[in-house]
C-alpha cells in the first residue's frame, strides 16, 4: 500500500529535525538493501526459526460450553513464542538490520512490556546493548516483564508521569536516538514513526498473515473469511493483514473503547481520531479541538497509544479496513471465555480481538471462518488475571 516513498494516501511522511533525515535517510537505503537480499532473508528466518520459535500454531476453537460460537473460529497463537509475543518478529528483524549498519545499540519503548521483552532478547541474542523507556506506573504494574528486561541485559529508564501517556515513553526513546544516532538505532514497536519504520515493520510482521494464509489452505482449503486483530499502534494488525491486502479477505481491528466515549476515556484513534502529526509522520491522532494529542484509556496498557499507523490510517479512511469499538468489560469477558472454556490465559490486548471476532462469530453461519490473532500471553495482566479468580 505504499503508493510513493513515505506516503500512504494522505499519511506517512517525515515530520522530523532536519538532523535526523541523513540517518533516516541511511536506514532507508540499509532497509531496501537488506529487503531483497537473500542472505538476509536466511539469517531472518532462522532467527526467527531458533530464537523466535517460528511458526505459531493456528489453533481452532470446535467448541464452546456457552454455545456462543457460531462461524469456524481460530487463534493465531503468537503468544507462544519464545518472547514478546508478536513484536518479536519486528525486533528480530531491526535488531538485524541495526547490525547490518553497524549500530551496537539500539533504544525502544515499551507500555505492557512485550515490545521491551522482545528487543531485549533479541539484541542479547545479538549481542547488542538495549535501553528501554517506560512510563513509571507502566514499571510499576509490569515488574515481572521488567525483571526480564533487566535478566536480558537492558537498562530500563523510567519517564515520569501519566501511565496512560504510553506516547511519552516513546518520545523519550525517540529523544534518546536523536542524541546518539551515529551509534544507536530506534527499534519501533508498531508501523509508526517517520519512512520508513512503518514500511519495516510491515515487511518483519508479514511473516504472521504468511503462515495463516499457509495454514488456512492446509486446514480448510482457502483463505479466511476474516482477519482480526487488536489495535494499539498496529504491529500485529499489520502483520496479520499485509498478506490479504489484495485477497477477499474481511480485515477487522479491535479498539480500544476503555470505559467511555469522552475524551480521555478510551483509545479508539481510527474511529475518534484526526488527521495529525503523532512521531514524526501524518497520521489519525486523538487530540481535542486545539489540536492537542489526548491520552488514550484502556485496561490494556499496550492499547493506550493515542495514534495509529499511517497504513492502518490509509486502510481504514480507503474502506479496507474496518473497525469494532471493545470496552473494557467486553475484553475481561472474552479474556474469561478463553480461560474457563479453552484453557488459555492471553493479553488484556489479544482479549480485545477476541471478543471482536466472537461476536462476528456469532452473526455468521459455519461457512465462514474467522483468523483472531493472539498477539501475546497474559502474563502482565496478572491483576485482572487475580479479579477473575474471585
């Protein structure tokens, strides 16, 4: 969906300090290189093969002791990789290209912590020195994924401030690289940020929607009927999306509805935002009247990032993509069905997805099938996890 360099329709973009344009400017030339380099592409896969623990399972649901299922559903179980679920697909994949350039560091942000586990390990894999931002209530509720930064090596730096503000972490990162760009590399989370991060992470997480498209000819002979994923930044929609772009294929995201349609009290960026400049590229942002970013709210902190995309914007204002509003109690009820009717404890994010997809189920007979990508565990979710338990 990359009509020109940068641009998708009207996002994308470079809306950063003139000093940083040479450096992006290098890693775009490094990115395209590394991109039809065969070699490359071997060393990815078997990173990804070894380290990451390539391919996920696509698991069917045949059942359901509620009877809420109607179309075939099935998980796309990222959360079974070796770390950090879906984002360390793209970690691998930066972490690579950051070596490729000849970085010995690379600087990330991080708000439920998959994305500050996954780059963790794979620069300790590396052999890279890896700084983390976190907002300081997002340290404080994520101390299990923060020892396992701290076990992998990273150095974990605290930004005050609100939790909810998972934008601050980044920008702090951002920050960070600016001041050491000759020899450090930002590792993006989600497809945001100036070209051509979103383009990278677009080509590292298509690996996800490749392996379903095989594994659903495998099982069921064809393609999905529907793709869903939650909607944070958009790393695991992107990858589960990018290989049906051009099939007929239904594309799906889950967003955050929070608690509540007023400002501040969800984190809906497609269906709420406006178009904006959010991390030095044009996207749909949340933001009030005077054009001022509002923080986003949800139960998943890894939800709370105030913007989207720049592709998932382009999708979504194009019609490809469609979006379904999840509250709060929605997700802790799908988290619970997967609980006691499957046996599966995922993400507070992965949960919003999967009670889109369930209730897509329910209104579609058995012909169609339904691909929910489970983005990661939920083993930072441990305080809702104890809420169930009562």
């Amino acid at each position: 969906m990359l009509e020109t360099p940068g641009r998708y329709g009207a996002f994308g973009g470079q809306y950063v300090a003139p000093s940083l344009l040479p450096v992006l400017d290098r890693l775009e030339r490094t990115f395209l290189a590394v991109a039809a380099d065969r070699a490359f592409e071997r060393e990815l896969d078997l990173l990804l093969a070894h380290h990451v623990g390539r391919p996920t399972p696509l698991m069917p649901i045949h059942r359901s002791k509620s009877g809420r299922l109607g179309a075939h559903l099935y998980l796309k179980r990222e959360d079974l990789t070796n770390c950090g679920g879906n984002y360390s697909n793209s970690a691998a994949g930066q972490c690579l290209v950051a070596r490729r350039l000849g970085y010995k560091n690379v600087v990330t942000d991080t708000g439920s912590g998959d994305q500050g586990v996954a780059t963790a390990s794979v620069a300790a894999k590396l052999g890279l020195t890896c700084t983390i931002y976190m907002a300081e209530p997002h340290r404080r509720s994520q101390d299990a994924m923060v020892r396992r930064m701290i076990a992998f090596g990273a150095d974990i730096r605290t930004v005050p401030g609100d939790g909810t503000m998972l934008h601050h972490a980044m920008s702090a990162a951002i920050q960070h690289w600016m001041g050491a760009a000759d020899s450090c590399m930002y590792v993006a989370g989600g497809p945001v940020g100036p070209h051509p991060y979103p383009a990278m992470v677009h080509l590292f997480q298509g690996v996800i929607g490749n392996e379903v498209a095989d594994q659903c000819n495998a099982a069921i002979g064809s393609l999905p009927s529907i793709a869903v994923a939650a909607l944070g930044g958009g790393s695991s929609a992107i990858g589960l999306f990018a290989r049906f772009l051009n099939e007929p294929v239904k594309l799906v995201v889950a967003e955050a509805g929070g608690s509540g349609s007023d400002f501040g009290r969800h984190s809906a960026s497609l269906s709420c935002g406006q178009p904006g400049i959010l991390h030095g590229a044009q996207t749909l942002v949340l933001q009030d009247s005077d054009g001022q970013v509002t923080k986003g709210s949800s139960i998943a902190s890894g939800l709370t990032y105030p913007g989207v995309g720049p592709e998932l914007a382009h999708l979504y204002t194009s019609g490809r993509v469609e979006a379904d509003v999840v509250t709060n109690d929605e997700a802790i009820k799908a988290l619970r069905y997967l609980a006691e009717d499957e046996g599966i404890i995922v993400s507070l994010e992965a949960a919003h997805a999967v009670a889109a997809a369930c209730s897509l189920s329910q209104a579609l007979p058995k012909t169609y099938s339904i691909v929910c990508v489970i983005n990661s565990a939920g083993s930072q979710d441990n305080q809702h996890l104890a809420a169930l338990s009562r």
